[in-house]
C-alpha cells in the first residue's frame, strides 16, 4: 500500500517502488482506457478488451482512489514482465509515467516445463501436503 510507505520519501537515498503482478500488456490498457486514452498509439489495439467494469467492489474503488495520491511518490514500477515479450507495452506505459522508471523483472512465476512425458496421478502432485 502506497500510504505505508509514503515517509520513506523523507530517507535520504531511498526510493519506492510498486509491483505490478499484471503483464505490462494489462497494465497499459487498464492506465490508457481510464482516463479517455489520453494520446494514439502506433501499436494494435484488440476490439474486444474486457471492461473493468463491475470488477471491483465499492470498497476495493475506495481503497485505489485513496492509495492513488501517494501513488505519485513512487520512484517507478516493477513490471510483472520480461522487455524481450513486452517491449512496446513498457515503452507505452513509460509514456503514461513519464517520471517513472519502468523494471521488467518477470516473469515471477515462470511455467516449469515436464520432461518425464509418464502422467501424475492427481493424489502424487498433493502429496507435498502431507
């Protein structure tokens, strides 16, 4: 929460930073659509990109609202993302944030490929529970 951290400006040589768990993809789009895409983009726009609306609660809206003022305290983003997959997404959103660096630091929760082609049971994949 960007108001928790809102004195650690006040530490000399300090910055802070927020994570974003998105793809720089949503995160551009969410930014870009909110406030009436405030300028053109060369890149494809889909057609049909869902609508957040009704996708948070009232409460949830409250909180973004409040946290949006301390918002503007950050030093950057940490972006859910690689520059290799996201280049013009990062590039879009450094466009957004024009005073903020943007951190491809992901994916944080990269897809372990199987080699052994032998299927897992169900009750073998739960057995760490036990």
């Amino acid at each position: 929460m960007a108001s928790v951290v809102q004195d650690a400006t006040c530490i000399p040589n300090s910055e802070t930073y927020v994570l974003h768990c998105t793809s720089a993809f949503t995160s551009f789009f969410n930014l870009w659509g909110a406030p009436g895409k405030p300028f053109q983009i060369e890149a494809e726009v889909p057609n049909d990109l869902p609508s957040l609306e009704g996708c948070f609660t009232f409460v949830a809206m409250n909180v973004f609202a409040y946290q949006a003022e301390f918002m503007k305290l950050r030093a950057g983003d940490f972006l859910n993302t690689s520059r290799s997959m996201e280049r013009t997404y990062i590039d879009l959103l450094q466009q957004i944030n024009e005073n903020k660096k943007q951190w491809a630091i992901g994916p944080l929760h990269p897809v372990t490929i199987c080699k052994n082609k032998i299927p897992i049971r169900q009750e073998q994949c739960l057995n760490f529970h036990d």
